[in-house]
C-alpha cells in the first residue's frame, strides 16, 4: 500500500521493515513512532486531519494484518492419520472406546417416511438448500409483493444492485412442486398419475423456543391426474399418518389459506401429551391439538405455471414438519433436542 503523506509512508517503510525482524511481532503495534504520528494528529490543521487519521488507521490495520499472518503461520497443527486403526486406549470424552455411532432419529425417521409413501405409488425428490426466488415465491403463484411471502420469515441473501436474484435457503419444501412437476408431467399424457415426495431441509428466520427451530424438516406431497379431489387427499394423509404411528388417530382438518392451493386445509393431531388438558403444556401451548401440516388441492396457476392444463388434471399438495412429527411419535417436548448434538438424548433412538 502507497501513503501519500510523507511522514506516514516514512513510518510505513520503517515499521514494515521492522516487524519481520522482531520475535514478538505484536510489539510493532507499540512503537513509538506510531504513537508520535497519533499524537500528530491534534497539531494539524482541520482540513488534513481527517485523511491523516485514515492513513495512518490503515497503516495500523497493515501491521496488524501483518502480525496476524505470522501468528498462523507459527501455529503448526498436529499430523492426524485417519486412516491409523483406533487406540482403544486413547482418551475419549464423548464416545466410549468402541462404540459406534448411529443413524440421525431425523434421518430414521425420514427413511421410514419415504418406505411408507413408497408402498403408497410416490417416488422420493431431493430438495436444494439454496434456491431462488421463482421456486420459493412465483412458481408456487405468490407474486411479487404478495404479502403472504412475509408469513415465511426467508433467509435470503441481500441484492445489493437490485437486479440481481438473491440466494434463498428454502422456507419450505414447496419449492420443489414446479421442478418435480415438470420432471414428471409426460406421464400425464400417458395416462399414469404424477405421485411424488419431497422429504428435506428447510430454513426460516424464527423465534426459537420449544416448538420453533430455525432449521427443520418438512416433506412435501404432490398428486396430479385427471379427477383427483380433496378426498382423496384426506384418505391418504390419513393413510400415512395411520401408519406411522401405527395407531387410530383424532385428526381435525380446517380450511386454511395457502396462495398454492385452493381450497387449503390445516391438519391437526390431538396432543398425546396433555389431550388439552394442561393450559401449559409445553408441546400443545394448551390448545389440545398439534397443527401437523399445511395441505390444499394445487392452485391451477401453479399446474398452469409447471406446462400442466389445469382443465385436464387436478392435483394436491401437502407439506408436514418432520420434527413435529417425530416429537409426537417418541414423545420429545423440545424440537431443539435433534440438533443438539447431545449423546444422551441421540443415543435413545
Ligand atoms: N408449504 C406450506 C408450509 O410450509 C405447507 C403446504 C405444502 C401447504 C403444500 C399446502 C400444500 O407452510
């Protein structure tokens, strides 16, 4: 770096020249002709003082970068041969010797999710966990400035020049029904249904308690053919949810707005914590019933969006939280638990 002043770029050759000579570098942040030149600054007239005072802060900001530089090189990391077979003796404060880890209760649980809607005729799709605006907002027909895109607190990245598409971690895993849509829409005209899942990672800008994690699972379900109605879509949820749990359920549908699909519905499960008799409960917040997914028959524009002629084939589309899910299999009264990384509570599973 050039500095235009002439005692400062003096100081800069001398200081410059002087760190690599010292063993502790950091003592060039205390010489005396930096803190000469800071004193400097009081005795200039007020036009000067303020380019003064950045040239010299970027000179600091030179020696420091410099004095932090050498502190990593010194810093030589061990040798680890991952491959070397394990010392049975060798200390480990978290695993015993031996012992093995296990797969994930979230992954178990989702590799159980997708057998069953598999046995069902629906085929699985990963998700993406960076997206864009037409997949998360438009394609799934919330226009721009549709003040339900406020609902799914989005992490995004900022457009600084306002042309370009920010990066999007998805809010949900709907934004998968335009791509698998037009993946799957030829078998429409050969007569066979569109029958697909999308069971991922979601990310959403929340308040964090009991129920709310900023990171979570959802899996999305999309149905198209000719004649498919909301019946159906109830018959099959139903259907899974029976499965998983392995056990007859009370379930409540209401109507429920979603821009995707219309008419939408909210599914909920009684709490099998309190069955809405404890005002505090922690899972229900005392309201009795867990809202489990979001659900609803695709809107036509969004067939319309994905090639498909919402004249011809309806479809539904639902999306359910996983850890929800999971939370009222097993009983977990807090979703922070799964990303936790706590043994105790992981080696339950
Ligand atoms: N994407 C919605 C949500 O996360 C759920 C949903 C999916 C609703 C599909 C209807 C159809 O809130």
């Amino acid at each position: 770096m050039s500095y235009q002043n002439e005692d400062i770029a003096r100081a800069a050759d001398v200081l410059l020249a002087r760190v690599d000579t010292l063993d502790d570098k950091a003592a060039i942040l205390r010489a005396p002709e930096l803190g000469a030149l800071y004193a400097q600054i009081r005795t200039l007239p007020n036009e000067v003082k303020s380019s003064f005072g950045a040239e010299l802060n970027a000179l600091k900001t030179e020696l420091q970068a410099r004095v932090e530089a050498a502190a990593d090189a010194a810093v030589e990391l061990p040798l680890i041969d991952v491959t070397a077979p394990m010392d049975a003796n060798a200390p480990r404060p978290s695993l015993l010797p031996n012992e093995q880890g296990s797969t994930h209760p979230l992954t178990q649980e989702m590799e159980r999710i997708v057998e069953i809607f598999g046995r069902m005729g629906f085929v699985a799709e990963e998700s993406r966990e960076l997206d864009d605006q037409f997949h998360m907002f438009e394609s799934v027909n919330f226009p721009k400035g549709h003040p339900a895109r406020d609902d799914y607190d989005t992490f995004m990245t900022v457009e600084t020049d306002g042309a370009s598409d920010p990066f999007i971690a998805p809010a949900h895993t709907s934004t998968m029904q335009n791509r698998t849509l037009v993946k799957y829409r030829d078998q429409l005209e050969r007569g066979e249904a569109i029958a697909a899942i999308v069971p991922d990672r979601c990310f959403r800008n929340e308040d964090l308690d009991a129920r709310h994690e900023h990171t979570f699972y959802q899996v999305e379900g999309i149905y198209v053919a000719k004649g498919v109605h909301a019946g159906m879509l109830i018959a099959t949820l139903q259907e899974f949810l029976q499965s998983y749990y392995g056990q007859e359920l009370d379930v409540r549908v209401n109507p429920f707005y979603f821009p995707f699909t219309e008419p939408s519905f909210e599914f909920a499960l009684s709490c099998p914590f309190c069955k809405g008799t404890d005002a505090a409960c922690k899972i229900c917040s005392g309201e009795g019933w867990i809202e489990l997914l979001g659900c609803g028959m695709i809107h036509p524009n969004v067939l319309r969006m994905a090639g498909v002629d919402p004249a011809i084939y309806t479809g539904f589309a639902f999306g359910c939280g996983i850890d929800r899910l999971v939370m009222m299999k097993y009983g977990v009264e807090d979703v922070r638990h799964f990303e936790s990384a706590k043994l105790d509570f992981l080696e339950q599973f």
